[in-house]
C-alpha cells in the first residue's frame, strides 16, 4: 500500500476522532465539563509520533518509511482545542485548524479539512465512555467525535472531562484504516486555560 493510498484512507486533517462507544446518547447539557479552551500538558501525554512509529514498524521494508512518514503527519497533538456550543444547540470544535459545527446526533455531515479533503464529520454525547479507555469509569460529558475517509478510513476520538483532577480533559485518539495491521492510538492531556 503507497503512503498516498494510505493517507487517503485514513483520513486528514484537523483532530477528532477514536474508539467506538456503544453507550446510550444523553443530553447535550453533558457537555457543560468539556466546554472552554484547554491546552497540552505535553508531559501527561502520550507522545503520538512514538505511537505511529510503532505501527509503521508492521508494514514491509519496502513501504515502512512512507507508511511512517504519513502517519506522523495524522498523529497530531494539537497545541489547544476549543469545545463550544453553537446557537443551533450544535457542537462547535476547532484547533488550528477550520472550526467543526456539528450535531450531536452521530448523523454525518460533509465538512472540509485544512487539506481540501472533504470526509464525513459525526459527533454525540455518550453516558459513559468505552470500556478501552484507560480512565473510563472516571469521565464525566463523554463526547465521541468521528471522520470518516470515502474508502473506509475513519478517526474516532473520545473526548471526556476526568471527574477526580478538576480541569482536566482527556482526549483519545484511535486512527483506523483497511489495510493497517492495528489502529494507530494514543492519549493526549489538556489543562482548561483560566
């Protein structure tokens, strides 16, 4: 697989996506903890390009160096995010990227990324966060973002507030696409700015 074929499937852009939650939507009032501007606390996170590197390691000698050099390019830890409602009652989400509008009803939505790529954008508040998430029993306003690539690749990323460290917020990163071995994942920590 070239790297062009596998960046196209996974996806591009901004930041959004992981694991796939099979808990029941709740209201949007969930999102009250994860609103405001947070930033990076680089030293509580994982580090994303260690995390590509190990699942580039899978690919064959031919294609590993392009496979790797695209994955590092997907595997982001955005400097700041912002998480917003909107007037429409809408998920608004940006990074340094284009801001995301979107409902919180898991139904897609065309949306455009920095790269010109246009891919489906979905978004939903979940009562719980997925049992694979390190801290998952200790979230609170669990929000499950997805980008979805037209051959297949998707981003998941799972958004919560953790309930016991007061502004702090929790991002995993689970990128898929047909022909990787495994998902590319991580964990990234944001501090709420004052």
């Amino acid at each position: 697989m070239s790297a062009g074929r596998l960046g196209h499937a996974i996806g591009a852009g901004v930041a959004l996506i992981t694991a796939m939650c099979l808990a029941r939507p709740v209201s949007a009032q969930s999102l009250t903890p994860l609103v405001g501007r947070w930033l990076l606390d680089r030293g509580a996170s994982d580090d994303p390009m260690r995390a590509a590197d190990s699942v580039a390691a899978a690919f064959s000698f031919v294609t590993r160096s392009m496979v790797r050099a695209k994955l590092r390019t997907l595997a982001r830890a955005w400097p700041s995010v912002t998480i917003a409602r909107s007037a429409t009652g809408a998920l608004a989400v940006w990074t340094d990227g284009p801001r995301v509008d979107l409902p919180l009803t898991d139904s897609t939505v065309a949306w455009q990324n920095e790269e010109g790529r246009t891919m489906q954008a979905a978004a939903r508040v979940d009562s719980v966060a997925p049992t694979d998430v390190r801290e998952a029993s200790a979230l609170d306003g669990v929000l499950v973002l997805r980008m979805l690539a037209p051959d297949g690749g998707e981003r998941r990323i799972i958004v919560g507030a953790v309930r016991s460290v007061p502004r702090t917020l929790v991002v995993h990163v689970r990128v898929m696409a047909p022909r990787m071995p495994r998902p590319l994942r991580y964990r990234l920590v944001y501090r709420l700015t004052a």
